[in-house]
C-alpha cells in the first residue's frame, strides 16, 4: 500500500481506484491461499502478492511494482525489531522500576562490597542494587 502510494505521487500510472483497492483489501489476507500459491510458486513474497491481487483484481497489476522480495521482508523484518525493542524497553522500565524501588528499601542495610569477586569494603544493599542497575 505505502509503495503504490509513494509511487503514485512520483507520478506512476496508479489510480485512485486502485489504491482504494489496495487499502479495502489490506487486512483481508486469505492464508489458505497463500499457502496455496507458496506451494505452488515456492516463494514467500509472490504467494502472498498473488493472493492480495486475488483480493483486488484492478490492483493486481501494481502490486509489488519494482520491488524486489527484500523491499516486503526488509521493511517487515524493520517494523518487528522496532515493535520488540518497544516491548523489551517497556519491560526493563518496569524491572529498573522494581529495582529502585528495592534499593530505596534497602538503603541503610550494610553488606559486603566485592572487587573482582574479592570480598572488598562495606557497603549497603541499596547500593549494590543501584549500581547493578546502572549496567544495564
């Protein structure tokens, strides 16, 4: 859709039409059919070109226009590392969350320091507990 959209404005024969095409039929993906044309043409990207161009006849023709497979897989494989470094980043701020909140509980309770796994200097729980999160 965002290919024959950017086309379009570089002025590419696309119509109107057949962007709306593209557009009404983006969610509606029929796998069993795509799994059918994998079968068939034994490559991932053009099973799935052809069975949205099953869903969008007067778009078929625009469909994946100059791209090659790594143009779909790149820009997916992009929006997949972006939506999991989301999902990690939310979760470490909870862990740091919890961790401050444990060293802050922690603050005044003395133990022992180590340097290089050598007992070292005295030092508090809360520290360690700040300094472990520093690392991360």
């Amino acid at each position: 859709m965002a290919l024959a959209e950017s086309q379009q404005e570089l002025g590419l024969e696309i119509s109107d039409e057949q962007r709306a095409s593209l557009r009404e039929a983006i969610d509606d993906i029929d796998f069993e059919v795509a799994a059918g044309y994998e079968r068939d043409l034994r490559h991932d990207v053009m099973a799935h070109v052809h069975a949205y161009g099953d869903r969008c006849p007067e778009a078929r023709g625009i469909i994946h226009l100059g791209a090659t497979s790594c143009f779909v897989t790149d820009n997916t494989d992009l929006l997949l590392l972006g939506q999991a470094l989301e999902l990690i980043r939310d979760r470490l701020v909870g862990v740091i969350h919890h961790l401050a909140v444990f060293a802050a509980g922690n603050r005044d309770l003395p133990c022992l320091g180590f340097t290089h796994l050598q007992p070292a200097q005295p030092t508090t729980v809360g520290k360690r507990a700040t300094c472990g999160a520093m690392t991360w």
